[in-house]
C-alpha cells in the first residue's frame, strides 16, 4: 500500500524571524531531496486538514487552546517564551500540523494506506499540556495517539523518539498509560531538561551523553528498544522524526548520519510489520542543518515507502 506525504501551505507561513534555526524552508529542504532523489514518485501527496478543538482537548486544555488563540498577533510576533513565537499564521499552521496525524491516522486503519510522514511545522514533542515551548505549540504526536486509541479502540500503540532533544510533552501526557509504550534516546543533560528521575514503566526513554557513537545509539536500539517493543506489541506505531542528532546539525553533539536513521527505520518497520499490520506514522521534529535534515529525512522516508 502506498505511503502518505502528508504537509499544508500554512506550514510554511509559521515563522518565528530570520534568525530562527525552526524555519519554512526546513519543509524545502525535505521537499527537494525527495524531488531530487526520486523518493517523492513512491509518495501520495495529501493536504492536512486542519485539526478540531475535540482532536487537540484530549491531551492540551482548554484554558491553554483558548489563551493561544487570544495571543496570535494580528502582525508581528508575539513570544511565548525567547524560542517560541508566534506570528499571524502560527495558529492555522499548529492546527495544521496536528490534524495531518488525524488524516493519516484515518487512511491507514481504513487501509487506503500503510504508512504516512507528516512533513509539517511547528513540531510538537514538546509541547505540555497547557505549555507552549522548544519551538513546539501543540504536540502533534500525541494528539494522534490519543485519536488512534479513542476512535479505533486500540489497546496498545507505540511512540518512538529519535530527536537529540527528549520529548517532554509526550512523555507528561501519556507517562503511567498502559495503553502507550514510550521509546526515545536524547543528549543528556541538555534542553528541555524535564526528565523524570524516576520514570513510568511505560516510559523506556534513555538520556545518553554529548558525542555518543552511531554504534552505541544502535545497540541502545537493539539491546533496550527491542526488546520492549516485542514483548509489548503494537498496534500502531508513532515516530517522532527529528534529525538533529545528525554529526553535521550543531543544534546537538550525536554523531549520527543518513544510514543510522534508515537503520533505525527499517528496525520499526520490521516490528510494525511482525506486530502492527505495518501501521505507521512519523512526524517531523528537529533537524536545523538544511542539508543534514533533507537528506537524513529522505533516508527515513524512503524505508518507509520501500521497506
């Protein structure tokens, strides 16, 4: 079945300023390697609906989707905190985002597709419950998630986090849900530096230090993700794609390059296809080094349409 390119224009009209690594044309850089590579012809192009309240309420507030739409600026920008803005079309673009994890959610558990990458902006895996921060408004991952469990009755689903950064706002909104299994490595100590000292079983998220090996990342992968994974056996299968831990993204200090995350992709769709009848979705993340991010996301991209 085919794979899902799932992105809206709104995306690319979220800006937080010229200065900022968070930028539009993180989504050209994704957009041209896979023209170029010749990836793009495996892909069904989607426009992303946008997401409704009912979507977004189950893991945010109301209080906190009531203050962002009271702050978008009518010009300008207006910061939520020194790396988080927003400006006249943040808010289109953050419901954007989280409703192309609906839309793909929707095609594959009506088998129209198998996988799908949401290539859309503002990322999300920060984002808390009423908090917006890291670059993140709504955390998109999540919202998915919970409309899996919550429309198709769905007992067990899989959340996978290679960012350098952890994901905080996922693992607050589903830490202590047997329902959700959390899998992630990131740079330790580093932003957001919210990290449970003593973590939810369901959480297998494991903080790794500045210059960790490719190889090290792997064996983590294998040796720890794995078996977890397996023994828990998803249904459905979510990645948070973030590509900032790429040697050349100086946003981090990990060492990985386009292989280690086609590797890392063929492990979950080989589980996804052993244990989820091949569900997944995978959203974008991080990734700052334009080149890095475009062709690390087509290594991603590329197991999923072929693999």
């Amino acid at each position: 079945m085919e794979t899902l390119y799932i992105t809206h224009p709104a995306c690319r009209l979220h800006e937080m300023g010229n200065w900022h690594p968070e930028c539009p044309q993180r989504l050209d850089a994704i957009n041209d390697q896979l023209l170029a590579s010749g990836v793009m012809s495996l892909l069904t192009e989607e426009q992303a609906p946008l997401a409704r309240d009912a979507d977004i309420l189950r893991v945010h507030t109301f209080e906190y989707l009531a203050q962002l739409r009271a702050s978008l600026p009518a010009e300008g920008y207006l910061a939520i905190d020194p790396d988080t803005l927003m400006n006249p079309h943040t808010l289109e673009a953050a419901m954007a985002a989280a409703g192309s994890g609906i839309a793909a959610v929707d095609a594959i558990m009506e088998k129209k597709s198998q996988t799908a990458f949401c290539s859309v902006r503002p990322p999300g895996h920060h984002a808390r419950p009423g908090v917006a921060m890291g670059f993140c408004f709504f955390n998109n991952i999540a919202i998915a998630a919970a409309y899996a469990v919550e429309r198709y009755g769905l007992e067990r689903v899989a959340i996978i986090d290679f960012d350098v950064h952890h994901g905080n706002g996922t693992e607050e909104m589903f830490s202590g849900d047997p329902r959700v299994l959390m899998c992630s490595f990131f740079q330790h100590p580093f932003f957001p530096n919210i990290r449970q000292e003593d973590p939810a079983e369901n959480m297998v998220n494991i903080p790794v230090q500045a210059y960790t090996q490719a190889d090290d990342l792997r064996q983590l992968v294998s040796d720890i993700w794995m078996p977890r994974l397996d023994a828990f056996n998803p249904e459905f299968i979510f990645i948070s794609a973030g590509f900032d831990g790429h040697r050349e993204d100086d946003m981090g200090q990990l060492s990985l390059v386009e292989s280690d995350y086609a590797w890392i992709t063929e492990q979950i769709v080989i589980l996804a296809k052993r244990s989820a009848q091949g569900r997944i979705v995978s959203f974008l993340e991080g990734g700052y080094n334009l080149s890095a991010l475009g062709r690390s996301a087509v290594a991603h991209i590329k197991v999923l349409a072929t693999l």
